[in-house]
C-alpha cells in the first residue's frame, strides 16, 4: 500500500537525521560526512537484507515441499486463493510455537515458522497462522514491518559499540566514557521507539481479520492463538536485542512482559484478538 510506503521513507529519512547529528556533534565536518557515509549504507542494507536480517536472528533455514509437504501445501494452496505468488518458506528449530512474514514486498517474501508452532498446531490450525501472515504480505505490511526491524537492529548493535567511545572517559580510565555509557543507555529505547512508531498493533488485528476471510475459518486461528499463547508463556525466548527487534514480525510477542520484551512489545493484548475472531464466527 502507498501508505506503508511513505511510512518507511520517512523511517529511514528519520534515521537518517539522527545518524548525521550524531556524526555532526562527535566529530564536525568530518563526522558528518562519515555518518551520511554509514546512513546511506544502513539504510541500503535494511531494504535489500531486512529478510535475511530477520531469518538469520531466528536461524531459520529454507525448506521445501520435501521437508515440509504439508507447509508447503497449505502455503501453496492461500497463496493461489489469494493471487499471490508463493512465498520462500522456512522453519526455525526453536521449540517456542510462532510464525512470521517478511521480505520487500510479495514477490520477495519468506513466511518462517517454529519448530514448536508445526508441533503443536493441528492441520486447521496451522492454515489459519499462514492465513493471517500471507495477509500481512498481501497488505504490504511486511516492508515497513522488516525495515523497522532491520534497521533497529542495527541502532541496537549501536548502542553496544557506544559502550566503547571515549568520549568522557578520564585518561587512567579503562571504563567506558560518560558520553558513550549514555548513548548506550539512549539508543537501546531508540530503537525500540523506532519499531513502536513504526508498526501500528492495529495491524494485527487487521491481519487476524483478512486472514480468517481467506480462510473462512475465524475459530481455527483462535484456537491456534490460544495455543500460541501458552506455548510462549511457557517458553519465552531469551531477551537478546536481534531477537528483540524481530519480535515485531511474529504472531505473538515470544518474550515475557518483562524488561527488553516489554519495551519492543508491538502485540495486541491475544485475549482480545481472539474476542474479536469469535465475533467474526458470529458467537458471543
């Protein structure tokens, strides 16, 4: 959509501002003709390599109709329903039940789904998870989706170089400098803010919604959210800022409500997802 569009422009233009004032203020002219140096590379690696960004963080390897037939079946099956063209598929061996989309645009996409989502969701089930992610390719939103997560990523992995600048740091000091403690302290929660502003929780109630029409079936993702649910509270994975940033493309939020998780945390409350799936069923 032209909307998701403008949204990633002013996405990266915004990153793009910061990265320079940061170059401007530690070292002048030359800091920032360095810094528009690193933008531009940024930014270009973000759109091209945002899949292979969020694959990677989830060790996610391709599969086919081979090692997944009935994946691959199901996926080939919606995408023809819905006049799409067939997304690259993979699974990720982590035993914690998720699925996400990702990549430019619908000719580029990837839908990655856990070990422990193909385990524990029945046939139903699992149609309904590819359902609501091949939504969010069909409306575009996995470009603003995968940019934002690339991109904080990369403001991420900032954030920890800057414990090594050493600005403000006393000469007999082997520590960390002042300034660089703080912008080590400011650009974790940058980051986050990047992916919060950039992707709306009403996208996946929309996603929910357009999934279950192409589906036809609003009970079989709710009951496969629920198991979602359980199984993520169960096991949590681990809060590590690359998984952290590509948490905003799953189904549901993999972490615990607590530190990290909760600061990326993009995810409407699943209660309420499958409150308004029933209500698509027609039950109350």
């Amino acid at each position: 959509m032209r909307f998701n569009g403008v949204r990633t422009a002013a996405l990266i233009g915004a990153l793009s501002a910061l990265m320079l004032a940061v170059g401007w203020t530690f070292g002048g002219g030359a800091g920032l003709a360095a810094a528009l140096a690193i933008a531009l590379a940024v930014n270009g690696a973000a759109y091209v390599f945002s899949d292979r960004i969020a694959l990677r963080s989830m060790r996610a390897h391709p599969v086919g109709e081979v090692e997944a037939p009935v994946l691959y079946r199901l996926v080939r099956e919606l995408a023809t329903a819905s006049r799409q063209p067939m997304p690259r598929l993979y699974v990720s061996e982590t035993r914690q039940p998720n699925a996400f989309a990702t990549g430019r645009n619908p000719r580029n996409a990837a839908v990655c789904c856990t070990r422990g989502i193909l385990h524990i969701l029945d046939e139903r089930e699992l149609r309904a998870v590819i359902g609501h992610e091949l939504s969010h390719v069909n409306n575009r939103d996995i470009l603003i989706s995968s940019v934002a997560a690339a991109i904080a990523t990369v403001i991420t992995y900032l954030s920890h170089l800057a414990i090594f600048l050493p600005i403000g740091r006393a000469d007999d000091d082997d520590g960390p400098g002042v300034l660089g403690a703080l912008l080590m302290l400011v650009l974790g929660p940058v980051a986050a803010a990047v992916v919060q502003m950039a992707i709306s929780r009403t996208r996946e109630f929309a996603a929910d919604a357009a999934g279950a029409r192409l589906t036809g079936d609003p009970l079989a993702l709710a009951s496969a959210l629920r198991k979602i649910e359980a199984g993520t509270r169960a096991m949590p994975l681990p809060q590590d800022p690359e998984l952290a940033t590509t948490s905003a493309l799953m189904i549901a939020n993999p972490f615990q409500g607590l530190g990290i998780g909760r600061l990326f945390s993009t995810h409407p409350p699943t209660a309420e997802r499958i409150a308004r799936l029933e209500r698509m069923a027609g039950r109350h």
